[in-house]
C-alpha cells in the first residue's frame, strides 16, 4: 500500500499548489494521512476522493479540534501507526511523542516543520517536513510517502 502523508499545510482553504500534490507525489496512494496544522477543515477537500486520516495541531481552528483527535493509532496492513502533532520547542519533540503510543511500528508527526525518516528505538519516526516550507535553508516545501508492500519504509518528497 502507498500512503500520502503531509502536515504543517497552514492554509485556510485549498490552493492550487495542494492540488497538484494529488497530480504529483499522491497520484496512486491508497490513503493520505494529514499529521496536523491544516488550519482549516476546507483545506482537505484539496484530497477528494481518497480516505483522508486526520489529528489537529496547535495552529488548528476550533473546527478542525472539534473535528479530528489530537492523537491516535492506526493499524495499516498489520502495521501500528501512530499519528501526532507533536508541541512544543523542537529539542525533545520525538521523546515526547514516543511517550503517547506504546507498541507502535511508526509514529508520524509534524508540528517542527523539519522532515525526518529513521529509526529510533525499533520505531521508525517519519515527519513529512511541512507543506508550508521547513525550517531548513533554503527553506522547502515537502511531504512524505509510506510504504507497506516490502516492511514500513518512509519517503521524502520535496514539492
């Protein structure tokens, strides 16, 4: 199974650029999972047409709060994901994260603006970057792409 995943779109509706993410990197996955900061819930109409896994963020409008959980685990093709946010400053975000979900395969999450893709303690920790532009230099747009077919592998994909 390929999954789309993004965080951090920061948008109050949805614009072109968002589009054409389903036209590019998320042309053929099976699900997008959305790790939080969309800021409004139109903004997932851009994702039309394929199941959409949502939790908020601390940028997120009281309808997106209201809407989706701050947290929680998914099970994908035998795989535990878990699925955050995150808070607060960036040093210590995965140890904090790490704490919320016990027997997990993958946490995804977003909230640093800064893509990641490892293992961490038999954990893979897959942070998608931001649909906004990260915090890196030059700063850059990015989302992610998960796969089930050969274990749980992560992607980064600059858009």
């Amino acid at each position: 199974m390929k999954i789309g995943v993004i965080s951090d779109t920061h948008l109050s509706a949805p614009s072109k650029a968002l589009a054409d993410i389903m036209r590019g990197p998320f042309a053929d996955v099976s699900m997008i999972l959305h790790a939080g900061d969309m800021t409004r819930l139109s903004v997932l109409d851009a994702f039309f047409g394929v199941e959409v896994i949502a939790v908020s963020g601390n940028m997120d409008d009281d309808d997106v709060a209201f809407a989706f959980p701050p947290h929680r685990m998914l099970s994908v093709d035998g795989f535990k994901i878990g699925l955050i946010h995150g808070w607060g400053a960036r040093e210590g975000l995965e140890e904090r994260i790490m704490d919320r979900f016990e027997h997990a395969d993958a946490i995804v999450y977003g909230h640093s603006h800064i893509p990641a893709n490892h293992m961490k303690n038999g954990i893979l920790m897959f942070n998608p970057g931001s649909f906004s532009g990260n915090r890196l230099k030059p700063p850059q747009s990015s989302v992610g792409i998960l796969t089930t077919d050969h274990g749980l592998q992560g992607k980064i994909v600059g858009v």
